[in-house]
C-alpha cells in the first residue's frame, strides 16, 4: 500500500511539473506563429538539395 501512495506522489508532482512547463511555454510565446511551421515545410528539401549541389561542385 506504500508503494502506492508513493506513484500517486510521483504521478502528481510529473504533472506539476507538465504543467509549470506548459504555461512558461505559454508565457513565452512558444506557439504564438501558427502559419511559418506550416510553409516552411514546403522549403526543407530545396534547402537540402541546394546545399548538396553545392558540396558537389565545390569538391
């Protein structure tokens, strides 16, 4: 029975802490851009063949 009172403990200091994180994160700004995660997608693989073109021709 100790043992359960010990992972209620546990289980409720994780999610203070989930939550102390969340709310900084809000604070913060983390999530306030919702439109450039989305279009910048669509950049990563010409970024990357761009750069690997360069390697390329500059060996």
């Amino acid at each position: 029975m100790n043992i359960l009172y010990f992972l209620v403990g546990c289980s409720v200091l994780m999610a203070l802490i989930f939550l102390g994180a969340f709310i900084w994160a809000a604070k913060t700004g983390q999530n306030d851009d919702v439109y450039t995660p989305g279009i910048r997608i669509l950049f990563d693989d010409e970024l990357e063949e761009a750069k690997s073109e360069e390697d390329h021709f500059s060996s």
